[in-house]
C-alpha cells in the first residue's frame, strides 16, 4: 500500500511539473500570499558568438555523393559476414518429391533435380 502511495505522489508530482517548472509555481504562490510581485531581473542581451566548426578526425565531409547501393547486389562481392552455400565437410543432402524425382536445395533455397 505504502508503494502504491509513492507511486501516486511522484505521479503527482510530474503531473504537475510538466508545464511550468516548481520554481515558477513557488514565486506565484510566494507573490500572492505576500501581495508583492516578484522582482525579475532582465538579462542583457549579449551578442551570441558563432561556434567555431567542429573537426572530427576520421570522418570526411559530406560533399561526397552517397553511393548507389549496386555493390550490395553484385555477385562477386564478398564480405567476412557472408555465409557459405553449404559447409563443405558435410555430404550434399538429397530430397525426394511425390512423384520420386532426387533433388538437392542450395543457399538460396532452389530446388536443383538430378537427371
């Protein structure tokens, strides 16, 4: 019960966060229980200085175009992460349809029948 009561008052308390910060909440209350408004000093307006770019060693500029994505299809490309067909200390597996036809399935899942 206890836990279900803290969950509710910090529920509360976000609830009524959200909006406005308590520092705004607490000079509103504070002002009107005292009758006097609360005193806001300005802040001077100073020139905002431009950053200065940021360089990045390793990363080139964004000049360069994006490239085109044909490398991922092309067929004699060849990373670590790609997978064999089939591991070669394994004997091929062969199925055999309804109709009594041997046939073996390579990577890309395609039925390939003996003749």
């Amino acid at each position: 019960m206890r836990l279900l009561g803290e969950i509710f008052v910090i529920g509360a308390l976000i609830y009524f966060g959200w909006e406005k910060p308590f520092k705004e909440s607490v000079d509103q209350v504070r002002s009107k229980l005292t009758g006097k408004p609360t005193e806001v000093a300005p802040i001077p307006a100073a020139p905002t200085p431009t950053p200065a770019p940021r360089i990045v060693p390793g990363i080139q500029g964004l000049s360069t175009p994006t490239p085109s994505g044909a490398w991922m299809w092309d067929p004699n490309h060849r990373s670590v992460l790609d997978r064999p067909a089939y591991d070669q200390t394994q004997p091929q597996t062969r199925y055999q349809d309804a109709s009594g036809r041997s046939y073996w399935i390579d990577a890309q899942g395609v039925r390939h029948y003996d003749q």
